[in-house]
C-alpha cells in the first residue's frame, strides 16, 4: 500500500558515497506514490565520486525513480555543488526528467523558488579546491557514524548523527545556517515569493516570518546522509518526512510491494567505467520520448 502525496522533494542523497542511505531511500520511493518528484541538488556526488565504488543499492534508486518517471511522475533534477558540471545541461528535459538549475513553481496561488541553495555559501564559491578537502573529511566523519550506528542498533539503540551533534555545538556552523536561512527569506521577500525551498545545509526545516513587507515560507528537505528527511506535499499543505526503521521493519507480508528491484548487466553499464555525467546522459536515454 503507497501513500499517495501531490509532492515530494528530497536532496543531498549523494549517491557514489559511502555516507549515502541508499537502502533507505529506496524504500522510501518504494512506498510512495507521487505526481511530482523534486530532486533538490547533490542527488548523484561528483566531488567525492569513484568508479570502483556504486554499489547495487544506488543503482536501484536510480532505477526507481527511472520507474516512477515513466509510470508518470514529473521528476525535476535541480543541480547543486557537488553535481555542479550538470549545470552545463540545464534547461534540458527528456520524457518526465527534467533539468534545471533553479524551479519556479505556482502552486494555489503561491509562488515557489526552488533551488539547492549553494549560491549562498561563498567559502564553496570562492575557495572550491577548500570545500572539497572539507567534504571529504565530512565523509570519512560519516563513514565512521555509520559503522557506529550498526553497533547502537544491534544493541537495540536508535542511531545518532555525529556531524548533526558537531554542527549544533560549534558557533560558527549555527551561525552559518542562521545567516543561511535569513539570506534565503530576505531574496524570497525581494522578489514577492510566498515560499523558499533550499536543500545544501542537511537540515530539514519549516519557518515562516515576513521580508521586505511580505510573507515568506522556507522550507529545507534536510538530507539522505544524516537526517534522512523528505518534504511532502498534499491536501494543500506541507511536512517533514523523517525515515524511521520501524516504519519497514514490520510490515504485513501481503501490504508488501511484491515487485523487486533486479540489477542486470545492462543496469550496471549504468557505472561501468564512465563518470557521473555520462551516467546521467544514460539516465536521459532510457527516458522515452515525450507524447
């Protein structure tokens, strides 16, 4: 049994990484029916990419969302920092796969400006060769919080996010998502948007104050590394999805998606020994042609 929402919007899952929560997010997708899919920035990592690691889980989540598209779901691809040389692509649309930098969107009378939120932080913009050293520390932190949580979880304990525990407890990284969310309402405000949607600082949010006489809702869908978040959309309003283990571990046999995701030969030339942009282009190629 799916649950049926008009709208979801996921970011940052950083598939090609060894933080990814590909599982996870696979059975979220599976879960779910939706007309509209919004892949908010960072869904396929390019800094931290290696060809010998794409493991059959990530596969799978591209294979599902292949799926939904042609089962109908409208999927917007949103470019972030770290699948930044799509942006060379931008404004290209295949079937129900949709590219773009940034998403506009009217919805009951609101205006919405969806993007991954990048722009705002001048350390990427300005010192890229840094913040990539930086992410790769980040992995390896979340690495180690992985192997961590398997061990609380066989304990019968629930899992934690070091990188959640650190960014909370330095002054500079709360002030940093702060400035973040201030700067977002404050453009949102200048332009007369009803609603902001960023993803890029892993921290799932709902805020709502006025900027520039005029009120502005931000909204932010957190990440599939740490948090494990999701916006929905449905009967006019909007929540926070968190995943929770609980939530699959014990579900009734006959309300199980009996459908498996199986992965062939032909899905691996997916990896092969091409790079996450060629990756992409097959993902467009597989998408049939609009009617």
């Amino acid at each position: 049994m799916k649950r049926e929402l008009d709208i979801v919007i996921i970011s940052d899952v950083h598939l090609g990484t060894y933080g990814c929560h590909a599982k996870e997010l696979l059975n979220y997708l599976k879960s779910i029916k939706t007309g509209t899919l919004i892949l908010n920035g960072d869904f396929i990592d390019m800094w931290q990419f290696r060809k010998r690691y794409f493991p059959k889980e990530h596969i799978q989540v591209i294979q599902r969302i292949l799926k939904m598209a042609a089962k109908g779901t409208k999927v917007y691809y949103i470019t972030g920092n770290h699948d930044d040389a799509l942006r060379r692509y931008s404004d290209f649309s295949s079937g129900n796969i949709h590219l773009r930098d940034k998403l506009l969107l009217q919805l009951n009378g609101k205006t919405y400006w969806i993007f991954h939120g990048d722009i705002f932080d001048l350390f990427i913009k300005y010192s890229p060769l840094i913040s990539r050293i930086g992410g790769k520390g980040y992995d390896w932190l979340i690495v180690l919080n992985r192997f961590i949580n398997k061990m609380r979880m066989a304990m019968g304990k629930t899992r934690m996010s070091f990188a959640k525990r650190v960014k909370s407890s330095v002054k500079e990284a709360i002030k940093f998502i702060s400035d973040f969310e201030d700067t977002a309402i404050q453009l949102a405000g200048e332009q007369q948007y009803d609603y902001v949607i960023c993803g890029h600082i892993h921290r799932a949010q709902m805020r709502s104050q006025k900027a520039h006489g005029h009120q502005v809702t931000y909204l932010n869908s957190g990440d599939w590394v740490e948090s494990l978040t999701a916006l929905e959309y449905k009967w006019g309003s909007w929540s926070i999805y968190e995943y929770d283990e609980l939530d699959y571990a014990f579900v009734n046999p006959k309300l199980r998606v009996r459908e498996m995701e199986k992965t062939t030969e032909e899905d691996m030339d997916l990896i092969g020994n091409i790079s996450p942009e060629e990756i992409f282009q097959q993902i467009i190629r597989q998408q049939p042609a609009a009617h």
